[in-house]
C-alpha cells in the first residue's frame, strides 16, 4: 500500500512524492478516509456474506491439502468422505501450526504437522496420534470451519459468519444452465479487488484496447505484443474505428447487478480543438459515411443476453462479479466474467469464467476449444486482461498526483 506523509507544500505526499490538492483529495475520496467517497462502502477486504471460488477440485489429492488465502483468512482445503473437499482455518488450534503442512493420515481428515492432532470436515479434533488414544482434548479442541460446495470442479467457500445461502444464489446463472459450457483460468493480479471491478464499470476500451484488432500477436512472447502493437500504429486494418462513446445509459438493474451500455457511438473520427487536431489520427477505412449509431453493435443491439436479460456491454454484480459482452440478436458465441476474490489489501485473485451455449457436436466441441484456446485466452485474457488492463490500476503505479 502506498504512504501517507507529509512534505513542505501542502502537508502531504504518498512515497515521498508531493500531492497537488486536487490529487490528494482524489487519493483521500478514493480510500474512504472523507466518509464520503464511493470506497467507504466498500470493505477493501471483500464482502464477506457470499460464496467465493476457491479452488478445482482435482487439485485437491487424497493425502496433501491445498492451502489457499482468501479475504485476508489462510484457508486449507483436504478431501473429506464421499470425495467431499473440506475447508478449515490453516492454524492448528493446539500451537497455530500451519495445517496445510500436514497431510491427510486417515480418510475424511487433516493431521497437523506438529504434534499429530487430526481434524474431521466440521474442524473438530478427533485424535491425538502421539496423545492418549482418550484425551479429554479430544471434542473440545476445533479448528474454525467454512462451508464448501462443488459446481463444474471448482469448490467455492462461505466466507461469511451467517448461515450461508444457496450456492445457486451466488452463482453466476449462465453456468447454472445445462445448456452452456464453461472455461476457467485463474491468475493472482497486484491490485486490490475493488480496482478490477471499478474498470468494469467504465468504459475505456476504445482507447485502452485500440491496437486489438489483432490478438494474435499476444500468444506467448512479450516481443511479439510489442511488434504488433507497432504494426497497429502503422496498417490502416489495425486503426481504431471509434472516435467517442456519446454516453453511458444503464439499461437493467436489481438487488444484485447493474448492466449497461454506450448509446450515440461515434465511428470514425472527431475533431478535438483543444489540440487542434482528429481523434483517431488515422480513420478506419469505410464504404459507407459515418453516422452515430443509436447503440453500440452488436452488445448493445436489441436481445436477450444468456444472463436472460437486455444484452449489455458492461455489467457488475455482487460481490465481486464483472461482465463484458452478452449476446445481441444473434446466439453469443460467449460471454467473459471476471470474479475477483480478494487475496490480500494489495492482491485478489481473478477467475475469468468463458461461458457460451454447449456445442452439440463431436465437430463443434473441437471448434469450440480450438477457439477457446487458439484465439479467446490469447485475446481477452492474456493480452486485454493481464497484458493491457492489468497495468494501468497495479498497486505500484497507484498514484494520484500524475
């Protein structure tokens, strides 16, 4: 996290770099400390009453536990009875050894490495390997618990202190329904949660993610995203086609998200006199005039999305959920989501869920995970996420006096 000092201006700096008034009420508002930005409703930690993804099943074996930290909690997960994967708080109740350092010596349970006391799904102490086989430890000594259940081999946590409710009810709906199918990555960022959500509300892509016409060059080497993007400064098929979004327009909205879209698109380009000059320097090249469109094609073309509302550009839901692209009045080959889950004040955590209707046949599942593979990892995850995304809001280039 970035500090805050003081200097000989006015009063203050973060790392020793001097903040212009303006900046540092930015950088207060932003953090929550006026009590009266959007961030003091925010918990930086995450909000706590909701299911979390945690981690694939298949990564948890029969005898070693995973450890995972999630909302700043350290969390071991170990398989229980019935191929159930259980989670309990990683420090042993008996000396705060690490759990996760142990293994699983009997079926259904976790033995910490320390002195051998072993633990059952529900965190209670149900033997002492090097205690008496009748310790009175034994069912007074527990290890704090989390609910876990399982959907489509990923285990997601209750990080809640209620009750928890219905995975379903957290779940993101299109991967509830039979009818799609779903492809997973999953990759640690530097930024606090809030940063990844806050982008997908905004909308930045027609300059952040100009050069993207062509993904491909974004596979595996950074040279190769260096050469491409020179490409995309100079080839007229690599020039951006939007010139300005005309307005944002929230077009659905409940207890649980908020979607929208850009209306009055302007292509092609716009003349800015501030700097005397056009934006884009270099138009698309176009057989037809240009005219502001009443919606951004094809998101904001009238449909339904696979969510089963109004297509939609960007959307946000609770907790920690983003969402680009639906579907316009044709099928949607996909929909991205991001589901961030906080790690630490400075990290998260980002599941990126691939979701589209489940091709029917032996030919379509292979075109489908070439795609998936040859085309929308590279595109939108590598490179527009981690590559484009991912370095404007990283913790280390957090300042607010630039």
């Amino acid at each position: 996290m970035v500090g805050l000092g003081t200097n000989g201006s006015n009063g203050h700096t973060i790392d020793g770099i001097p903040l212009a008034h303006d900046a540092e009420m930015a950088w207060r508002e932003a953090q929550g400390a006026s009590q009266i930005g959007p961030f003091d409703y925010v918990p930086p930690m995450g909000f706590r009453e909701y299911w979390y993804p945690g981690v694939f099943k298949k990564d948890v074996g029969a005898k070693k536990p995973v450890y995972v930290k999630m909302l700043g909690e350290d969390i071991v997960f170990f398989r229980g009875k019935a191929e159930k994967v259980h989670a309990l708080f990683d420090w042993c109740p008996h000396r705060s050894a690490r759990l996760s350092q142990g293994e699983s010596e009997f079926p259904g349970t976790i033995t910490c490495a320390y002195h051998g006391y072993t633990f059952d799904g529900k965190g209670e102490c149900v033997a002492g390997l090097i205690d008496d086989p009748n310790t009175p430890v034994i069912g007074k000594m527990k290890a704090k618990s989390y609910p876990t259940e399982e959907h489509g081999g990923i285990v997601y946590v209750w990080m809640g202190e209620t009750e928890p409710v219905p995975l379903e009810e957290d779940l993101p709906p299109e991967i509830l329904d039979s009818r799609n199918h779903c492809y997973y990555h999953v990759n640690e960022w530097d930024a606090n949660w809030t940063e990844p959500v806050n982008q997908g509300i905004d909308y930045h892509e027609a300059y952040l993610h100009r050069k993207t016409f062509n993904y491909m060059g974004g596979w595996t080497k950074p040279w190769k995203f260096k050469f491409h993007g020179l490409l995309s400064k100079d080839l007229p098929f690599f020039r951006p086609r939007i010139a300005n979004y005309g307005g944002i327009k929230v077009t659905y909205e409940d207890e649980k998200r908020v979607c929208s879209n850009p209306v009055n698109v302007t292509y092609g380009e716009d003349f800015h006199p501030g700097v005397n000059g056009k934006w884009p320097r270099k138009r698309w090249y176009m057989f037809l005039p240009e005219r502001r469109r009443a919606n951004f094609s094809p998101m904001g073309a009238p449909g339904t999305s696979l969510l089963g509302i109004p297509s939609f550009a960007h959307c946000v839901e609770l907790p920690s959920k983003i969402r680009t692209g639906s579907g316009s009045h044709k099928p949607a080959i996909s929909l991205h989501m991001r589901w961030m889950v906080p790690i630490t004040f400075e990290t998260s955590r980002v599941w990126t869920y691939t979701i589209g209707p489940r091709p029917k046949t032996t030919l379509g599942r292979m075109y489908k995970y070439l795609w998936y593979v040859l085309w929308r990892k590279p595109n939108t995850i590598t490179r527009i996420n981690e590559w484009e995304d991912l370095v404007t809001f990283q913790r280390d280039r957090l300042r607010y006096d630039l």
